[in-house]
C-alpha cells in the first residue's frame, strides 16, 4: 500500500513538473483584433478597417515585440465598431482584443496580458469652460458625451449618468466645440490626441475621475502556457525600458 502511494505520489510530480515545462505549441496562432484608438492602435490611412503592417500605435508595436520574442504566431485586423471584436474575444477560441481596460467586471471574462499602457478617465471642457465638478454626481446636470460600448461609458452609466453616446470617440471632441455637449468622457492621453488630430487643442480637464490599465485581452480557451509567455515577455521588455521608449515616441 505504501509502495503504491509513493508510485501515485511520484507520477503526480511528474505530471506537475511536466505542465511547469509545457511549451507553446509552435504552430499555434492568434488571432488579434482591434479598433482605431490613438494613439494606441489606429490604422494608417485613419479608415476603420486595416490588417497586418497597416496598423501603428504603441499598443502594436509593444505587442508586435512581445509576439516576436515570445515567437508566437498572430494576425492582427483593425476593425469596427468595438461592441463587435469585443463580443469576437469573448466567444471565439484563439482570439484576442486589445486595447482593453481591466476591470473587476471584465476579469473572469478573459485572460489578461499587460499592462500595455495607462488609461486616466477625464472629463474634458472647452478651453472658455466655466464648469467645475468635484464628482461624477456633480456633472449629472450637464451633457456627457462618450464613446459607445467604452469602459467609461459604461461606468458613467453604472454611476447613474446618461451619457450621449457617438460610434466613434472622435465626434464627441467636434460636439464639445459644437457645444451639442458640455463635456466628454474620455481617456487621457487618448481623448487629446484624437482632438489633435482634427486641428482642437486647449482642451480644459474639469475633472479627473478614474483610471485604468490597459491590456490584451484573450479569449479563455487560449492555453495557459501561452498567456504566460507573453506575460514574461511583456515584462522583460518594461524591464529593458522598450515599453517606455515606445510610449515616449508618440507622447
């Protein structure tokens, strides 16, 4: 009897010590979706559709990097709206969504690699502005613009406000100077750069309400080995400096 329990004992060690060596599967591959989310990921020619080197952003050169050394194979296809790719990595076996902000909510939903990149939450004013807030309940008497099926829009929602949502995050900086809202709910740095690239600066932050941290998400059939060698590979290269170099070249 003590003779089995030590063969038992055994094989269970072996069994522990050989998941502990499991290595990636050399043909398996990702499939990476995402949308235009400057300057995180954005597609080159500014359209809503792009695949492979017709992405930029630091969300894809970090992760083209961490794919590389972690010699993983992927595609990766920008597409729109984010409701759908989202709902895409939630479903499907092998896929993966990033940007996505980490939340309590969304944990037991995905496997998580990151962080990629910080994601304050802000509420933007014109320059000439003369609100101020000292809480998401003191902007409940103004028009809030957000970004559909966003993190924060949801959390606004969560909170109690009825945001004005847009399909795309950049009609919300064209409404605030159009005055059709009073304020947009945005990320920082996010929200600015996507204001900039349509010629609006000055923007007044009346209040700076939450944060997060940005990740790839993948769906949670995607092995275990996988997700963490490309954990390990994300943090070698933070420890190198790679990611903030990379963050450093567009902000």
């Amino acid at each position: 009897m003590f003779k089995q329990l030590l063969v038992a004992l055994a094989g269970t060690v072996m069994v522990l010590a050989g998941s502990a060596r499991a290595e990636v599967d050399p043909n398996y591959s990702l499939v990476l979706l995402t949308e235009n989310f400057p300057p995180y990921n954005m597609a080159i020619n500014g359209k809503n559709f792009a695949q492979e080197d017709n992405i930029d952003g630091i969300a894809v050169d970090i992760i083209r990097e961490m794919f590389k050394r972690a010699g993983i194979k992927y595609s990766m296809t920008l597409r729109f709206p984010w409701d759908r790719i989202y709902k895409l990595a939630l479903e499907k076996p092998g896929y993966g969504v990033f940007v996505a902000a980490r939340l309590p909510e969304r944990e037991a939903l995905f496997k998580w690699v990151g962080p990629i990149g910080p994601d304050d939450w802000v509420l933007l004013g014109r320059s000439d502005s003369s609100i101020t807030l000292n809480s998401l309940e003191d902007a409940k008497q103004y028009k809030v613009g957000a970004y559909k099926g966003d993190a924060i829009a949801e959390h606004l929602v969560e909170k109690g406000l009825e945001p004005i949502t847009a399909l795309r995050d950049t009609e919300n900086a064209k409404k605030l100077m159009a005055g059709q809202i009073d304020l947009w709910a945005t990320g920082d740095p996010a929200g600015r750069y996507l204001a900039k690239q349509d010629g609006i600066s000055g923007l007044k932050t009346i209040l700076r309400f939450d944060s997060a941290e940005l990740y790839l998400a993948l769906n949670k059939d995607v092995p275990d080995e996988v997700v963490q060698k490309l954990q390990a590979e994300l943090d070698k290269m933070r420890s190198e400096g790679f990611v903030d170099d990379i963050l450093n070249n567009y902000l």
